[in-house]
C-alpha cells in the first residue's frame, strides 16, 4: 500500500513530503540505505494499521515517510548534533502532520506512530551493527518480537467484513446507489456473506419495496441457511405482513444459530404471545 494512493492530491502531498525527508536522510546515508529505512518503516506502518484499523482500507506512503522523520530524529540523537533550527523545523512539521492526522477524516494516524518507530528502530540498528553489537541484537530481537505480536494481533483478532463496513457506511450517509453498487461488487467477487445480503435486503426495501428486500434476504438465506440475522429479518418481515407462522418458522431458526441473543428471544416470545392470545 505504500505504493499506492487514493487520489492525485493524495499522492502530490506524499511526494512533496518524501522529496523533502528522503533527500535529507539521502544526504546522510546514501539512496539504498534510504530505500530500506522507507520500506520497513512502511512495513512497520502497515502492520500496525492492519493491527488496529479492523474495517478500513488503507492506501499511501506516509507511514514510510514518517519513518524517515524517525530516522532524522535518529541521526541527531547519534551524532549528537542537536542543531536548533533543524530541530525546530522538524517539530514544526511533525506538529503540523499529526494535527492533520487527529482533525482531518481518512488519516491513518496508526500507519504514522507505525511508521515513525519502524524509521527510529531500523536506523538505530544499523548504526548499532558496526558500533555496538549487544545493542544491535537488542534492537533486532525487538524488531523481531514487534513483528510476531503484530502477526499474532493480525491473525486472531476477529476480522470483519470490511465490504460490509463500507457499504453500512455508504448506507449511513445516505449514498444508498453507491451502496447498492457496493453489494453487487461484493457478490460479484464471492466476498458476501450473510451479512452483505441483509444489508441488500435493507437497500432493497429503502429504495424499492418491501417484496424485494424480502426476496433478497430469502435469496441469502438459500447461501447462508443457518445465518440468525437473516432469519430474524424475515421472522420481522413475515410478521409485518401478519404471517406469524412463517415468522415463528424463522424465528426459530434464527435462535438455533444463536440462541443467547436477547432480540431473538424477545421476539420469539412476542410471537408465542400472539399466538396463545388468539386461542
């Protein structure tokens, strides 16, 4: 993802911001050691995003050109040359990026913090290779054991369907096209699961007709037999209709496949009710 951006302005911005840090630390260490600060500070940048940014899509190079700050950083600590106006302008613009980070929308402020300890930490160990090894090993061993957490983070968190997220999102700002496009991308990939065919059964009903949404979670229920929530979609719709035997039918099915869940329960006995009450 660092070598890809979300739009012409995205990636202008990214560039300007590596022609500036990249030439700086480019001047210290030369074009190929500043080729591998760039890409593990990305790398760093990428796995903590995938750590912790569980339904969104990420795209751009700052989290690399952030550890190219780190890696300035780095260098003054090393050198022990702390020159003011360096310094200055440095905090300026970190200042300047994180605010753009907090206040302004799809920034992933996770990719930079990534990013920026990633460029701190490469640095560090390749000065240390040379100069001290029980430090260099130290770093490595760090590097290694943020690696395998972040693998560890990435693996068994569990993982959301990001289409669908993009589609609820799509759905809450009332791009109901967009989002009604968005789902038939994602059938059309093999990426839906029973939670895309309720969010097209909900599309369906805002835009068309009840019948629709209800033909679209009955065709997700052919896929997905045992999903609760699109039993309990239809268990409502049926019962919108007055057809309580083939609500009570889906409600049911709907509490074998999770039978602790409270709207379910509730449902199931709002519809027994109406049924002993009819008697």
């Amino acid at each position: 993802s660092i070598f890809l951006h979300y739009n012409f302005e995205h990636i202008l911005m990214n560039m300007l911001s590596l022609f500036i840090f990249g030439k700086i630390v480019e001047s210290i260490v030369g074009h190929w050691r500043m080729f591998v600060i760039y890409l593990v500070a990305g790398l760093f940048g990428n796995f903590a995003s995938l750590s912790f940014n569980t339904d969104t899509v990420s795209v751009g190079a700052s989290g690399a050109i952030f550890g190219l700050i780190g890696a300035i950083f780095t260098f003054m600590y090393i050198g022990k040359q702390f020159n003011r106006k360096l310094i200055g302008q440095l905090l300026i613009v970190l200042v300047i990026m994180i605010g753009l980070s907090l206040f302004m929308q799809n920034i992933n402020i996770v990719a930079h913090i990534g990013g920026f300890i990633g460029g701190l930490l490469i640095t560090l160990m390749g000065y240390y290779f040379k100069t001290n090894k029980t430090r260099f090993w130290i770093i490595l061993i760090t590097i290694l054991v943020l690696f395998l957490a972040a693998q560890v983070r990435i693996f068994t968190i569990k993982e959301d369907n990001i289409y669908n997220s993009i589609i609820t999102k799509e759905m809450k700002q009332g791009n109901y096209d967009e989002a009604k496009n968005m789902v038939q991308r994602t059938i059309n990939k093999s990426y839906a699961d029973d939670e895309t065919y309720y969010l097209s059964g909900l599309i369906k009903t805002t835009q068309n007709s009840k019948a629709e949404g209800i033909a679209s979670w009955e065709r997700g229920l052919r896929y997905f037999p045992n999903s609760g929530i699109l039993n309990y979609q239809l268990a409502i719709a049926n019962r919108s209709l007055d057809n309580n035997d083939k609500a009570k039918k889906y409600i049911k099915n709907a509490l074998k496949a999770n039978p602790n869940n409270r709207d379910y329960i509730n449902l199931n006995k709002e519809l027994s009710d109406n049924s002993d009450s009819e008697n």
